[in-house]
C-alpha cells in the first residue's frame, strides 16, 4: 500500500463549498482519474481517504491537506496532474508527495490567515490590532450545538499585523489586511473569533463582511513564529539518487548513437 499526500485549495466561489461537497467532488475525481484506491473494509467500503483540520465554509484557502491509500504504487506528481485536470477549477490540487513519515495531522498546529477589512482605514485597524494584543484576555461568543459559547480569542494568536492595501477600482475606498497566525487549539480559535475580539477591545466593525483565505498551516517554529510546510518532511525522508546512480543515467553506451 502506498500513501500518497496531497494539497489543494478553495479559491474563488469555491471557498463557499462545504466539506461535504469536495469530499463528493474529490470521490469522483478519484473515479474519473482510475486512481488504484484502497477502500476500508466492512458492508459500505469507502474509499481510503483521511482529511485535516478543513478550512469553515466561506473562507478561502491555499493549504488545505489530505492523505489518500493506494493498492498500487504511482508518481505523486503524475497523480497529482490527474486529480487536478478532474476537479473544478477553484479546487485545485497543487502538490503531492509520498508520505513517508508519520502524523501529518500532528503537524498541523497553526495556520496564517489573511483578511481582508473593505472599508476600514489602516490606522483603525492598526489601533484595534495593538489593543488586541495588549489584552491579556479577549472573550468571544460563539453559538454552538449546545447554546452561545464563550472563550479567549487571545490565547491562541501567535502574531497579528495590519498591512495597507491598494484602493479598489471604486475609488479611493480603503482597504486594510489583517495577517493572522493562530494556533490551533480547542476550542479552535477561527479568524471570525478574532474579529469578533477586534470589536470587543476596539470597536472595529468593517461595513462588508471580510474576506478570508488561508495562506498556510503546518507547524508551529516557536523561535521563528512562522508555519513550516507539512509536507517537507516527506520530501526529506525520499532516498536521494545516488551520484553513481546519475552518472550511469546519463551516460549514453558507446555505439548508441551510430547507425
């Protein structure tokens, strides 16, 4: 069996799929692409196919991961190609490797987001942003299953910057980005929370719901504060090629070339 890792994204109008649907969308790509997928066992096999920590629906990503099992051997980067040309555009699988470590899902510790605030100036938001960071504490409600739930939005931010935009095509309108890191913990802490302590501490209310991409998620570097790449640990487990191995790739046998 051979397990193969792959990282796709919602772009677009894409970013209003839910999981359900690109799971069924991911299904039929597999179908379309004869991917030699290994399936559980039991009275309704599915395909094997392990999912992690999905963007919430309405938020674009460029880091979304997932992990497929294979019956047969084949060349991620190939796959990968195939899967790509069989799914909607705005669903785009962009890198593949073949796992060769354990626990991705134990790599995914934190993610960086983007946001952008239509309509708010970059000093407000710069004003709001180091309010928010002095805190010790910003309670947030969020409604769950169970009723409205409270809990610190503050805790789990690891940065967050204002940056200035360039003005819309409208005019002079403008426009400030918010780059988040948070750590992902539980209750998770997702970048509406962090708006919603943005109002609490400061008052920052943008007049148009903002617009969220994921940039990145992998793990943690506490020294640096930035998310490495997940799957770079695969790409370093791979057996090198030998310096023998590329010689005797290019060397060409004497009397190939002669008619």
């Amino acid at each position: 069996m051979q397990r193969i890792r792959l990282r796709y994204t919602k772009r677009g109008r894409l970013r209003f799929t839910s999981h359900r649907d690109f799971q069924r969308a991911f299904e039929r790509a597999l179908r379309r692409s004869e991917v030699p997928m290994a399936y559980s066992a039991g009275f309704t096999p599915h395909p094997k196919v392990s999912y992690a920590n999905a963007a919430p629906t309405g938020t674009g990503s460029e880091a979304e991961y997932l992990e497929i099992a294979l019956t047969e051997a084949r060349d991620p980067g190939t796959l990968r190609e195939l899967l790509d040309a069989s799914m909607p555009e705005g669903l785009d699988v962009i890198d593949a490797v073949e796992a060769r470590t354990s626990g991705l899902a134990d790599r995914l510790t934190a993610s960086v987001w983007e946001m952008r605030l239509d309509g708010v100036a970059v000093q407000d938001a710069e004003k709001a942003v180091a309010a928010f960071l002095v805190a010790e504490t910003v309670e947030v409600q969020r409604r769950a299953k169970n009723g409205m739930r409270t809990f610190d939005a503050r805790a789990a931010v690891a940065g967050l910057e204002a940056l200035d935009s360039q003005p819309d095509r409208s005019g002079d309108r403008p426009c400030a980005i918010l780059r988040l890191v948070v750590r992902h913990v539980t209750p998770a802490v997702r970048p509406d929370d962090v708006l919603s302590g943005l109002r609490a501490v400061a008052d920052l209310t943008p007049p148009v719901p903002a617009a969220v991409t994921r940039l990145a998620q992998g793990l943690f570097d506490e020294e640096s504060g930035t998310v490495t790449d997940p799957l770079a640990p695969d790409r370093e487990a791979a057996p090198a090629v030998s310096t023998a191995d590329q010689a005797a790739a290019a060397t060409v046998p004497e009397g190939a070339g002669s008619a």
